[in-house]
C-alpha cells in the first residue's frame, strides 16, 4: 500500500510540474535567435544543437548523468537487497 501511495503521490507530481509553462514563448523565440546567431561565434562549433548541449549547458548535462547514475545504482541495490530491512 506504502509504494501504490508513492506512485501515485509522484505521478501527480509529475502532470503538476509540467502543467505549468516556464518560459513564455515570446521569451523563447529570443532565446532561440540568440542561439542561432552567436552559437558559432561563442562556441565554435557548426551544429547549434552540439554548441547548445556540449558548450552552454555543459554542468546540466554533467549533473543530469550523474543524478541518472545514483539512480540507477539506488536502484540496484534495493531490488538485491529487497528483504533485508
């Protein structure tokens, strides 16, 4: 009953976090002529999404790895260890 609770409590979660708009859209096209007219300048690199992804966002993308790493490591050890409480 505990885990159904937590499921369900994250999935509810999860519709509330992206039912909320975080950039506007006008703010986004700004942001998208930025990336487009100084991403090979500032960067050096051809590709728009690599310069994006590789240059600007490097710590994000860093730190998204990382938390997917301890999940899966959390993950792991509690399917070995299921009855060991």
């Amino acid at each position: 009953m505990r885990r159904k609770s937590i499921a369900i409590y994250l999935i509810l979660l999860f519709f509330l976090c992206i039912s909320f708009d975080i950039i506007p859209i006008d703010n986004a096209t700004d942001v998208l002529n930025y990336y487009i007219k100084n991403s090979y300048r500032e960067t050096g690199s051809i590709n728009v999404v690599t310069s994006i992804y590789l240059n600007y966002r490097v710590f994000d993308t860093i730190f998204e790895t990382l938390l997917l790493l301890i999940s899966i490591i959390g993950i792991i050890y509690f399917s070995r260890h299921e009855g060991d409480y």
